[in-house]
C-alpha cells in the first residue's frame, strides 16, 4: 500500500508502517502498502552507536508514511492477557488531538484495533459500492480509513517500541494477522484499482496538479504490487506469504531484543574494566543498581555490561581488557543466533517467502520488486556501491596499516594479530594520538539543552521557524518524553513533534528514529478549513543524565539528533495539503534519507558548532583547536568506514537477488564471499551479524539498505549548494535555506524526488562532494 503514501517508516539515523513496512529508519514485507515506515539510521553511520539497530517497526506491507535499531528475556507472549476494557471506555477508539499515549495499555489493544477494523470494513465496503474516478469519491473516503488505521495502530507500534512488555506484544500478536487481512483487502481491491486506472485514463489527467499525478501513479503500481492483478489461487498464496512474513519479522525484531537484553556481565573487580570513562562507569553502576545491586557506584561498584549501544560502544573502544573486549564483542555479533532467539531460520524463511512473492509478481528476485519503488535499479545501485567501494579500498587498507603501526609503537601485545575487538579500542586511541581529541573529555561541552538550543537556532536561521517548549500540551510515555510547538515566522503553529532522548534498555528499542503520528492533511482537517498540522516523534537512546548532571553527549550523539530532526523537518515543514503525499509519505526509500543526513553536515560548521559546544558548568566555548581537530577527524579511517556501510548494503542486495534458499550456500557462506571484498580485515568466522540486521528483517530496508549510500551523494551534494554559497555568508546561507526548504522540505512526495533535487539544485547530483567530504576523492580519481 505505498500505494497510498508511499514510505512510511521510522527514519533513522534512519520511519515504520502499518503491517510491518518501516523504523524507520522503511521495514516492510510488501504487501498492499499504504503505510508509512519509520526511519533507521545506518548501522555504524556517523553515529554509529546510535544506529547499530535501528530497526523500523512493523513491516505493514501499505506504506502510507515512514518512521525514517543483562536484564532476563521478557516473558512468552502466552501470558495472560490482562482484563480488557469495553470498547466504550477504550482511548484508542476516542477522537482526540494528540494520542493519548499515557493511558493506552496491553487490555486496549485486542478490542479497539477488532472494533476500529470492522467499522474500516464497513467504511471500505461502502466506498467500493459507490466509488467514482474522482477525488471526492475514491482518494478523500480511502485516505479517511487509512489514515485512522495507521494513526491507531501507530500508537499501539510505538508503544511497543519505546515501552515492551509481554501483555503488549502478547496482544498486538492476537490481531496483526485481522490488521494485514484488512490492509491486503484495501490493496487487491478492483474497485479501488479500476477507479485510479479510469483517473490516469481520463481526458482530465493533464490538469491535475503533479501531487495528485503522483498520487495515482503510485497507487496503481502499488496496487499491482500488492497482488490486485493475481487470480484466485495465486492471490491466496500471495496473502499466506504476506501473513507470515508479517509474524516471521516481528518475530525476528522480538528476538533481537530479547538477545540482547537477556546478556549482563556482573564486574566486581575495577581492573577488569581499567580504562573505562566515568560516564560509562556511571552507567555500568546506574545498570547494576538496576539489577538489584542498591549500593552499586561509578567508583566503586559492582557494575554490570550490556549490549546496549552505549555500553557496548564504551568497552570496544576504551576497555584495556582485551578478553573483557572479546567476549563482549562475540555476544554482540552471535545475538540472537543460537537457542530459542535463534533467527537462521527465519531468515531464511523470509528469504525464501519474498522470492516466492517476487516469482508471483512476475519478477525474477525480491530485488526488483523492491527497486519498482525506488530511484535507483537493482543495476545502478550495485554501480554505485562498486564505484564507492574502488574508492574506499586502498584508503582502508591503509587505516588497518595505521592501527597496526600505531598499536606496534604502543607495545601492544595483539600488534601483529589485530582483529575485530581490537578495532574500536586502538582506533580510538590512534584518533586520540593523531588529533589529540578524548571524546570522553568532550561530553562536558555538549549538554542535552545546549545542543537542542543549537540545533533550534540552526533551524530558525535556515527555514524561519521558530521552536518552542509545549510540555504538557500532550500526553506522553515516559516523563523524560519532551513535546515542541514549531511555529512560522508569523508565529502561527505549524507543527508539533515528540523528543525521547535516552536510553532504557529494560522496555525500549536500541537505535535511532522518527516516525509520524499525523500527517498534514486538507482532507483531515480538524475545523473545514486548514490543513490538519503534522505532528511527529524522535526517538534516540543516548546516555542518560547520571545524578544531578545534565545527559552529557559524544560527539556521534549529537549527530545522531541532528540526523533525526532533518527527518521531522521534512515531515513538519511540508506544504503539501494532500495527505498521501505530504512530508515523508510518497518519497522513494533510497531519497527519503536525504534530509537527515544533510543536518549531520552542519555538526562541522563552526558557528553551528560553537553555538552548541559551552560547557556544561562553566559555559566555557569549546576551544577552538579542538573544533579544528575534530573538522579535521572526520575524515578519519573514512574508507573503513565506508567499507563497512558498503558490506551492508552488498550483502543486503545479494542475498534478494542471487542467494538461493535452501541451495548449497547458506546466508553466512554468502556473508563472508561478500565480506572478502568489502572489509579489509579478514571475516571473523563466526559472525553471525545477520541474526541481528533488523533493518532488512524487522525494518524497510530489505534491498534498500544501498538507500542510505545513494541518500548520501544526494545530501551530501546538496549541501555543497551551501559550501558553493559561501558558509560565512549570512545572507547567502538564508537564501539557500529558504530554496532548500521550499524544495527538499516543502514539497513532500508530491513530485520525482530527482525532479525536487534538481530544482533545488540546478543540476542532477554527482558523488564528487560525498567523496570530497570523506576525504576519497583523489583516490576516486
């Protein structure tokens, strides 16, 4: 059903869709799609640690929007439902201005999405009884239903996300299977079909706007992708695949987070930690007290490792205990992989699933059923990755080089036996040597507020906004959630959006993303006459405050926030009016990061930069050797960084074109044929990395993890246009802001992002800039 709003997933340094389509950063197994997606972030993007699993959510097959991911496993899903309410006192089933996301529990779920889906049934039907080829009569009525269906259900994903227990997945199980049969309903109806057919048919066609010819366009291959076209028996198989492809990602997605909430490492003795910075020893201690530990401190202990992002990130790059680095990294990259959270084999299901749909669809792989939805072709994505990845190799190789030199000259005894726990730990030490940047040391200069008041600024100076506190305005999950009014520069509201900043491992998705909760729409207008506001959510899992300290960031943190909120802004600054197309909804995959990483950009510009970087307690500048020691370390180890992303993606699309379910390669035979010729540092053999890539297995991403590489010779191009103006030019950065967001921004999915892309820029994108900005352009050359 990206046949409606083409991508919905939550977007992620990385949006997520109604059946399972995408978070974000787009999840899906493909069925009708009319969902949006959530957005992930890329796993080991600039922040890195803030993306390692940015999963999207549910993989709903309708793609209205996107959500551009050790505590013991939660209990079974057979736990006693708790007692559920009438549907009478059921706040899912209430008109309401913001979600009522403080009082929805596990008992609303079960009776309010069977009551909300037999009136959507009632309202489908009566819209194929009396559907006309009009606006009026076709997509007003059918975005009515799906907007409901994917507003409601959104709550309850959400929920799920940021606040798991075992009634919530235990009730969401109950009626995903009712949720899909209704979104694969609404996708193979040929009512509904014929009707989009008749519009693109009719003599009226050359007046419509270009949003509504997208609209339509969209919707008729979206609905051929969803199976409109098949007969009878064909078309039952396709719904049995779509049904379990749904369960099999949401049971991948369970899975990977059991895995790695279920491992904890009690530490009683400081020496196995040594090296460890204060703010991870803090968290170690705030996890331990956690657990049950009450006299647990930073100091003195016992503290207690995960596999949390912040965590794991702390021990790889600063613990001197090599074995203490070892078996936190081989728990790391075996989650999920053995016992019963082992998901080999529901990989391959899924594998061998969307080959069956991509043969019934009349494709040759699952592939090019993703690419009919995409800029790029399953051809021009491989051509991209391979000219990325000549470019990338020899700067890699040399960066290995560097580490083994550097950790030789440190009397290191693993210098001529590097692997991969030792990566993190000496290439951070090696950063710290040649720049002399501790980024420990620099969490002091980047508060939670101060970099928010930047980031604010930033926006008001490129797109005339304004932001502003609106707590209390509407409900929230969790206390630390903060709630924001963006206004206009006439200071009228123009949309709102949701901040849940920091980590909690117990009950909350590890990664990055944002997704939608409304989105600008005429037709859903709360008074007759404007446009209903789009409202969004940020979700980050950074380190949280530790005593009476303010959440004190790394630098990978405030990128990571910086990447998100170009995702809200391009769901909150749209102009588009119709809601199947406004904001994120209708934008390719492999554009819609586009936004998000263009923010990441401006962490390097100096007066953005300073205006964040005061120190917490002194309001002491960030000196400015260290800004031009950190301008200058971004480049570093940048071919092995690419590298890695390029492993990801080339893995990603061999699996959905050349891998044969079943055949004499298994997924890790095909893992480490693609990792020869994408890492320099010879595969760790029992990797099993795969059991836990919930982009492309929980999330959107699956043949459309290039998406995050193509996206970036896009952002980083665009960007350019800013560099080309001149950076220290107020008035030139003002005037490219506004271009940017009456194109980038405003526009939505109401036009060919290439179309968009050359407006703003003048030209068709080239990768020079992104090669230029990581420092590989000669070698490209």
């Amino acid at each position: 059903m990206n046949v409606l709003m083409a991508t919905r997933f939550p977007l992620c340094r990385s949006i997520q869709p109604l059946l399972k389509r995408t978070t974000h950063s787009r999840l899906y197994s493909k069925a009708p799609k009319h969902f949006p997606q959530s957005h992930s972030c890329p796993l080991w993007s600039s922040s890195f640690s803030f993306c390692l699993e940015a999963i999207h959510k549910s993989t709903a097959p309708l793609s209205f929007s996107r959500s551009f991911t050790c505590s013991s496993v939660s209990a079974p899903s057979m736990a006693t439902p708790p007692l559920e309410e009438t549907p009478e006192g059921n706040p899912l089933l209430k008109d309401f201005e913001f979600p009522p996301f403080d009082v929805v529990e596990a008992k609303h779920v079960r009776p309010g999405i069977r009551v909300l889906l037999k009136k959507l049934e009632v309202d489908l039907e009566e819209l194929e009884r009396t559907v006309e080829p009009s606006w009026p009569k076709l997509v007003e009525p059918l975005e009515r239903i799906l907007d409901r269906l994917l507003v409601v259900w959104g709550i309850v994903n959400h929920l799920k996300a940021v606040k798991d227990n075992s009634d919530l997945r235990s009730a969401i199980e109950d009626v995903q299977a009712e949720k899909v049969k209704f979104l694969l309903r609404v996708g193979q109806s040929k009512p509904i079909y014929n009707a989009f057919k008749a519009i693109r048919q009719s003599p009226d066609w050359q007046t419509l706007s270009d949003a509504r010819k997208r609209i339509v366009e969209n919707q008729i291959k979206e609905a051929v992708l969803a199976g409109v076209a098949l007969e009878d028996d064909k078309r039952e198989q396709f719904n049995e695949i779509e049904q379990e492809l749904e369960k099999l990602s949401q049971k991948f997605g369970e899975n990977v987070l059991d895995a790695t909430k279920k491992f904890e490492k009690l530490i009683t003795d400081k020496k196995e930690i040594e090296g460890l910075p204060a703010t991870a020893l803090g968290l170690a201690a705030q996890s331990a007290v956690s657990k049950g530990h009450e006299n647990a401190t930073a100091e003195n202990g016992p503290w207690v490792i995960t596999l949390d992002a912040p965590s794991y990130m702390a021990v790889m790059q600063h613990a001197q205990n090599r074995s203490l680095r070892e078996e936190v990294y081989q728990a790391y990259v075996k989650r999920a992989s053995s016992g019963d959270l082992d998901n080999t084999e529901i990989i391959d299901q899924i594998l061998k699933l969307r080959l069956e749909k991509a043969k019934l669809l009349n494709y040759n792989n699952y592939a090019e059923v993703s690419m009919a939805t995409k800029m790029a072709t399953v051809d021009k994505a491989e051509e991209l990755l391979e000219k990325l990845r000549r470019a990338s190799w020899d700067p890699a190789v040399q960066d290995l080089e560097d580490l083994k030199q550097f950790s030789k000259s440190q009397g290191a005894p693993e210098a001529a036996d590097l692997t991969h726990w030792d990566m993190g730990f000496w290439s951070e030490r090696l950063r710290e040597s040649k720049f002399d940047i501790n980024e420990e040391e620099l969490r002091p200069y980047f508060s939670l507020p101060k970099v928010m008041d930047g980031l604010f600024n930033l926006a008001k100076t490129l797109f005339g906004i304004e932001i502003e506190p609106a707590d209390g305005l509407a409900p929230v999950w969790n206390k630390d959630v903060r709630f924001y009014r963006v206004k206009d520069s006439s200071g009228s509201p123009t949309a709102y959006f949701y901040f849940d900043p920091y980590s909690r491992p117990s009950e909350k998705r590890q990664g990055a993303w944002m997704d939608e909760v409304f989105a600008r729409s005429r037709v859903l207008s709360h008074d007759g006459t404007t446009a209903r506001l789009p409202i969004a959510h940020m979700v980050c899992n950074q380190t949280p405050p530790v005593g009476d300290k303010p959440s004190l960031m790394t630098f990978r943190e405030v990128e990571t926030v910086f990447h998100e909120f170009g995702h809200a802004l391009q769901h909150m600054l749209t102009k588009q009016d119709e809601g199947l197309v406004a904001g994120i909804r209708g934008i390719e995959w492999d554009a819609v990061e586009l936004p998000s990483q263009f923010m990441e950009n401006w962490c390097y510009h100096r007066e953005t930069l300073m205006g964040i970087a005061k120190h917490f307690e002194t309001g002491e500048s960030l000196p400015e050797d260290i800004y031009l020691k950190l301008v200058a370390a971004r480049t570093f180890r940048a071919g092995s960084l690419s590298l890695r992303q390029l492993r990801f993606a080339s893995l990603d699309l061999e699996l959905h074109t050349k891998y044969v379910p079943g055949g004499s390669e298994s997924i890790y035979d095909v893992d480490r044929r693609v990792s020869e010729r994408t890492q320099v540092l010879p595969p760790f053999p029992e990797d099993r990395f795969l059991c836990s890539f919930s982009h492309i297995f929980a999330g959107g991403y699956a043949a459309g993890y290039y998406s995050y590489k193509w996206a970036e010779v896009l952002s980083a191009d665009a960007f350019s246009a800013f560099e080309d103006a001149g950076l220290d030019d107020q008035k030139a950065v003002k005037e490219t802001g506004k271009r940017f967001r009456e194109t980038i921004l405003a526009l939505g999915g109401g036009k060919a992002p290439l179309e968009v892309f050359v407006q703003f820029r003048g030209r068709e994108p080239t990768p020079d800039a992104l090669l230029r900005h990581n420092g590989l352009l000669p070698v490209a050359a």
